[in-house]
C-alpha cells in the first residue's frame, strides 16, 4: 500500500512468480517459481493491456468497494510484471509503480491462496517487509485475494490494507473473492471487445477487398464479353448474308446445311458469352431493398410464359425478403426455367412453388416431376459449366451463377435428394 516518504505511494499488495530479495528478515533470500509460469502471466497481462492502458473506468467501483466490504480505508487492483508491480486502479491512496522486492503479495502466489493479517508486524512471513516496518509505510492490516487469468496463472493481487490492526471475518474474504472475480471478468470482457473489434475491422477489409475483386471480375468479363462478341457479330453476319446468297444460287442443300450449323453455333457462343458476363456480374455488389418475391415471380411467370406452356404450376405465397431485386429474380428465373425445360416424357409436367420459414431464414422450394438429377451428378449441378443432361441446350452456368448470387446474400442454395420422380431445387435467404 502506499509509502509514506515525500512523494512516495508505493504498494505492499504485490505478489510474484519471480526469484525476489525481500531484504533482511525471516524470510530474506530468493523465491523460485517455474519460469514457465513467469513467462504466461507476462503473456496474459500483456493481452490484457491491464499496464499500458488499464480499464480504470471500469474498476474505479469495484476497489472502493472493496475497501468498504473490508472496512478499511485502502484498496488497490495490483498487476505483477516480472520486475515490478504496478497498481492500476487504487482508492484512498495514488498509485505508482514499485520493485517487486518490496511487495507483500509474493506471498500469496507461493502459497496460492488468499492471505489476512490483522497485524503484519506479528506474522513471520511480513514482519520484516519495508512496507511493514515503517521505512516505506507502516501496514498492520493486510489482505489481498489473487487475480487468476481464465484457464492461467495468477496476474496481480486485489488487496486491502490499514495502518491499524483489524480483523477481517470470513464474509469479508468471501466478498473479496467475488470482487476478485469480477475484475477478471472486466479484463476478459475488454479482451473479447478488442478481439471482436479486429475481427470486424479484418471482415470489413476483406469485404473491400470482395468487392474490388468483383469489381474487377465484372469489368474483366465483360471487356472479354466486349472483345468476343465483336469478331462473333461480324461472323454471324458474314454467314447469313453467304447463306441468303446461296440460297438465291439454288445452291445444295448440304452446303446451306452446314451454313445453318455454323449460324446456330454462333449464336449459342453469343449466349455462352452472356452467361459467362451474368456469373462475373451478378453476386458482387448487392442493393439490397425489401423484395416481394411473389410480385417478382409474377414478373419471371410472364418471361417464361411460352416455356411454361402445358405446365401445370402450383404456387403457394412466397415472403417479402431483404435482398437484391433483380438478382433474385434472376434466380428464380433460372430455377424455374429449369423445372420446365427438363420435362420428362413419360408425364405431364407440374412444378409446385412453395415457402416455408426455417431457423431464422426463408426457406423458397421449387419441385418438378421432370427428368430429375442422378444421385452421382448431384454434387456438382452448382459448378459453372457442369451440364448433366445435354439434350437440353444450355451453357452450364445458370446454377453456378444462383449459388453465386444466394452466397452474396448471406443464404445457401441445394438439391434435395429426398426427391427420385423430379427434382426438388431450394435456396434459403435470412429473414
């Protein structure tokens, strides 16, 4: 506790792990502890910043009410470095730093448990402390409970003291112990908001970094979109305008077969680049607005209207999401076109819509009695340019790009395996 020469507040409440020299007395000479131990609670005081920036705020209360709980004037929150003591939070006296030879507090780490004097000049173990006989102060009652780190070794001390003989009961100590424990609990708490804080602050850079990435994905594929589709036009004309000429000639009918192949061919690489722009574009940046998604699939029934010719739709009410309207619309777009492409021969096609809540999401399902996906293609139906069935045109990036957009908003999309006469696509997006 504090010193009592000019200018001096130094603290007997210290406690160490380390090799110390008390000074004369009955227990003069060195205290050994397992280096080991040394060095983790330097660890555990240096993460908890408890010296350079100590939580004083936070602990200013709970020494003053210490010291009421123990009836004395003096009480002080004690970090035990390797060489010093450093009292971080004190109440009837200033605190400052001070040699761990002149602490009391070895002590209570060598014995690992929480020491009460009445007088200290009557107990062996203080009796010759500089604190004790007054050439730094003249302490008489002492107490102090140590502070543990969760799952480590003892940091510092919450201590009490007096100049005047006084015993402390047993409710004393035991409130002591809880006060102790809360002081601990301020360190963790701090701890974790700090851990917390970086954490947040290296998601946000990554989102940064997320986005610039797609950024640059985005104005990537579509200057590649840009350049390919410059030369494709040009062809593309090139052939209709030959295929009209031939056609004026009477030329064979092989050769203006083969003129077909090659303007159908071209025009599937004009939707392959499409699709290819779509999977770079959409799931980057979102605009997330509230989405009525039955107004939205109201939009896609009428797209997909000729597709969806003889189909027998069964559609249940779908809920008011948070998201990016037009990417999602291009999911169900997709999910649906594909229930009504993938027809199977041997019944009429039906595809039902539905809407269930689950675990804090929205869970939307889109079930066909069509051709199905075989069990061993399952796992890879969300790859970009996985295609299972080729008797269906397409480019292989539609599921690729809904799980795509679905992972930018935060939900996931699959197949369900439940399902053997059709399929049974689903995506879920945070309510």
């Amino acid at each position: 506790m504090p010193g009592v020469g000019p200018g001096s507040a130094r603290d007997s409440s210290g406690c160490a792990d380390i090799r110390i020299s008390p000074g004369p007395g009955p227990y003069s000479g060195s205290v050994s502890v397992a280096g080991t131990d040394d060095q983790r609670r330097a660890e555990a005081i240096t993460l908890y910043d408890a010296v350079r920036m100590p939580p004083t705020g936070q602990l200013q209360g709970v020494v003053e009410l210490a010291a009421r709980i123990a009836g004395v004037p003096r009480a002080s929150i004690n970090m035990l470095t390797d060489t010093e003591q450093h009292q971080i939070v004190t109440t009837g006296f200033e605190g400052s730093v001070c040699p761990l030879e002149d602490s009391l507090c070895v002590t209570v780490l060598r014995e690992r448990r929480p020491i009460a004097v009445a007088d200290a000049r009557t107990d062996p173990r203080f009796a010759a402390n500089r604190f004790v006989t007054g050439e730094l102060d003249s302490l008489r009652c002492y107490a102090a409970h140590p502070l543990r780190a969760r799952g480590g070794p003892v940091i510092g001390t919450l201590c009490v003291s007096d100049t005047e003989p006084r015993e402390l009961d047993a409710a004393a100590m035991g409130g002591l112990a809880v006060l102790a424990e809360r002081i601990v609990d301020v360190l963790e708490l701090r701890l974790r908001t700090r851990e917390l804080a970086l954490n947040m602050m290296e998601i946000r850079a990554v989102e940064a970094e997320l986005d610039r990435s797609n950024e640059r994905l985005a104005s990537f594929a579509g200057q590649v979109s840009h350049d390919l589709k410059t030369p494709l036009t040009s062809l593309s004309l090139s052939l209709s305008l030959i295929r009209e000429q031939l056609g004026d000639a009477d030329a064979g009918a092989d050769s203006a077969g083969l003129l077909d192949r090659a303007v159908n061919g071209a025009a599937r690489m004009a939707d392959l680049i499409d699709d290819v722009l779509d999977f770079a574009r959409l799931g980057g940046t979102l605009r997330a607005t509230e989405v009525d998604l039955d107004f939205v699939l109201g939009e896609v029934l009428d797209d997909l209207a000729p597709e969806l010719t003889g189909v027998d739709l069964d559609i249940s009410r779908l809920p008011t999401v948070l998201g990016d309207r037009a990417q999602l619309r291009a999911v169900l777009q997709n999910l649906l076109g594909n229930a009504a492409r993938y027809r199977s021969d041997e019944r009429a096609p039906r595809v039902q819509i539905a809407a269930r809540h689950v675990q804090r999401a929205w869970r939307i399902e889109i079930t066909d009695n069509g051709r199905g996906v075989p069990p061993a293609e399952r796992h890879r139906v969300f790859e970009p340019l996985a295609r299972v069935d080729g008797s269906v045109e397409g480019s292989g990036f539609g599921l690729a790009t809904c799980r795509r957009i679905i992972g930018a908003h935060g939900g996931s999309i699959g197949i369900d395996a439940s399902v053997t006469e059709g399929a049974r696509f689903w995506f879920e997006l945070p309510d």
